[in-house]
C-alpha cells in the first residue's frame, strides 16, 4: 500500500477491526486474514484476531495485531456459549468492523452482532472463501452489509444461489500475492538447492510436475498418480511432488493414494513432501505446477503464486482457476477431470519447445490492491458511507 493512501486512512479515522476465524494453523484464510491484519496495523488501525489459535499467531502478533482465543469454529452445540463472550469483547473494544470469513465462526460472530443495538454494533463484512453447498447454514456468509467474493465466480456464485442478497452489497476484491516475494526473476539460492536435491536426490535431474494441496478427494492426487503413469509410459523422465498435509480424518484415503502409487509402479516416481514453508522455491524449480481440484475453487492462490514466479500451470478449467488461467495462461486451461487432454497437454509440454512462456504477462492479483481495497471498504462502511 503506498504512504500517501496510508496518510490518507490515518487522518480519515482510526478502527479497529475484528476478523473471526476457526484457527490460524495455515491455508489460504488463514494467510490472508494475516495480510489484512498487517495492512490495518501499518495503517495506523488496531487488528484482533478470534480463533482457536495455531501456529500462525505467533506471526500475527509479531505484526502488532491481537489474538483472542476462542474456540469458535468447533462443530458443537456447545460452541453458542461463546456468542456471549463475543458480544462482550465487540462491545468493550469499541469495534467498528466485524469480519466474518468462515462459516461457523460467522454464525457465533452474527448472533453475537445481531443482539446488539444496531445504533452503536459494528459494522458488519463476511467474505465468501468458497462455492459451499448452498442453504441455510452457508446462507451467514452473506448476511455481511458488505459481502466480499473472491473471484467473479464466486459473484456469480452468491447471484444464483441466494437471490435475496442485493447484487450492491456485494464487493469483488480478488485474493493477491506480493511481487516482492513472487516474481519470475526469483531463484532459489544454492544452499537451498543443495540442500533439497540432498535430501530427495529421486527428484535430481527430471521433469517435475507439482501439485499443492491438502491431501484430500478433491484435490485430485489419484488424478496425479493417473498422470505420471502415462507420462512415464511414454518415455517422460517425470516425477512429481505432492505438497501439503493430511488431516487425520483423511488418513484413509491418503492410503488409497499410497496404494495406487504403489500398484502402479510409481514409488520411485512420485514423492510426498508434506506441508512445507518453502513451497515458492518448490514451485520455482518445477517444470509445471497443476490444479486438479475436482470442485470449483473460489481463487486458486497457488495457481496466482506459480504464475507470478513465471511457471506454467495446468488447471481444471473451471472455478476461481480457470478465471485466473483465461486472464493470464489460457494454455494451461483443461475440461475437468479430463486426464486423458492433461496428460497430452504435459506430454507436448515435456518435449523440446517446453510449456508457453507466460509472454511477461502482469499478474493482475496483487497483495497492495487486495488490502488496499479491503481497507477502504472498511473506511467507507465505518463512515456509514453506503456508495461502496
């Protein structure tokens, strides 16, 4: 965000915000609910955070925001005890903006506004994160005066599916990445390729695909496992990478992945990283990064990370993803679940003429104008401007 529209937003007022959350453990909610709390504090504004806490507070807290834990998004009756409590800290904190961006978490968050005097509450924001299966629990999601989608898919998502919402409440402020952090001239340093290439010397010299995600059914890693069998049958010296962890409730599927991979000969072809801190430079020294997520995704930010490092990538055309690939790789685009044009598509990429250069294109998601554009929503709501 540039000083003068900092200035700007300091003598316009102080606020002070409140984002709900279920924890800060790591994702892509996670990580931006970070980004919007660093832009408030080096605005000028104060920033708290409520979740049941993770890993990431220690970082939130070391930008100036707050943390306030509460378990809000556990999937129990007993979680409504902490309206109460929520409603208690909106009030004696003086909050201005209330900020919902998950489900549960949303419907603690709007009872608790809801009982309050409408002349002194918050104003009130939600963001929908994603398609949810649409109905009356999604339905808090856009209960926001102000209700922010991430994507035009996401819009067209909100218009189809609750109708009572009115189409000017609604905010289109794409997700963002800092081009300080990612961009096409970003290489790895040496210490970190050795170190790398050391500790998975399988992956030493070949043509490397990979897939970031959670092991989950929806992201397509039995897709993957499909993929590198025909790549490899056709003479590719493949190997690809899976990056990101398994929840303990998706153990059993993990191991069906495991199984395919092990049926099919790929033991040696496949590797699973786990969740790592370091996926950009994983990223920067792939051949291709995929999205194989079998459901739309709202915003793909792997897919906006990989594209501003100048990666190619290969995504199912639908969703937040095919959006972001028509923008800026439309040769990445790919039918969902059609393996058969994914693998043709890697096999033409793997030969002499490489994947299509991303011809300089400017990665039109950008983390200033993501905050930049958040903030301002906040001011304007704040001011009980309703022009936004």
């Amino acid at each position: 965000m540039r000083e003068d529209e900092q200035g700007a937003e300091r003598v316009a007022r102080r606020l002070t915000v409140v984002q709900m959350l279920p924890a800060l453990d790591g994702g892509g909610v996670e990580r931006g609910t970070l980004e919007i709390a660093e832009a408030l504090v080096r605005a000028g504004h104060r920033a708290i955070v409520i979740s049941e806490g993770g890993r990431l507070v220690e970082e939130l807290e070391a930008l100036g925001a707050e943390h306030v834990t509460l378990p809000v998004g556990r999937k129990s009756l007993l979680t409504l005890r902490y309206i109460r409590a929520v409603r208690r800290l909106l009030r004696d904190e003086h909050v201005d903006i209330l900020h919902l961006r998950s489900r549960l978490p949303a419907w603690i968050g709007y009872l608790a506004w809801k009982t309050m005097n409408p002349a002194t509450r918050p104003r009130l924001v939600t963001t929908v994160h994603g398609a949810y299966s649409p109905g009356r629990y999604s339905a808090v999601m856009t209960k926001g005066e102000r209700v922010i989608a991430v994507s035009d898919s996401i819009v067209d998502y909100i218009r189809s599916n609750y109708r009572d919402v009115d189409p000017a409440r609604i905010v289109r402020i794409y997700r963002g990445v800092d081009p300080a952090h990612y961009h096409p001239a970003f290489r790895p340093d040496e210490a970190w390729r050795e170190r790398f290439f050391e500790e998975n010397p399988q992956t030493k010299d070949r043509w490397l695909l990979t897939l970031p995600g959670r092991i989950t059914q929806i992201k397509g890693q039995m897709e993957l496992v499909e993929i590198v069998a025909e790549l490899k049958a056709r003479g590719v010296p493949i190997h690809a990478l899976l990056v990101g962890g398994v929840h303990p409730r998706r153990q059993d599927y993990w191991k069906r992945v495991q199984a395919a991979i092990d049926e099919k000969g790929l033991t040696g072809d496949i590797t699973w990283l786990g969740p790592r801190s370091d996926l950009r430079e994983i990223m920067a020294i792939s051949h291709v990064i995929m999205s194989l997520t079998k459901k739309p995704e709202s915003f793909g930010r792997t897919v906006t990370e990989a594209l501003a490092l100048g990666r190619p990538v290969l995504g199912y055309d639908h969703g937040g993803v095919g959006e972001q690939l028509a923008q800026v790789y439309p040769k990445g685009r790919v039918v969902p679940g059609d393996v058969r044009s994914a693998t043709r598509i890697l096999v033409d990429w793997s030969g002499p003429r490489g994947a299509p250069h991303l011809d300089g294109k400017a990665i039109p998601y950008s983390l200033e104008r993501m905050q930049s554009e958040t903030l301002k929503l906040y001011l304007a709501l704040a001011d009980h401007d309703v022009r936004v």
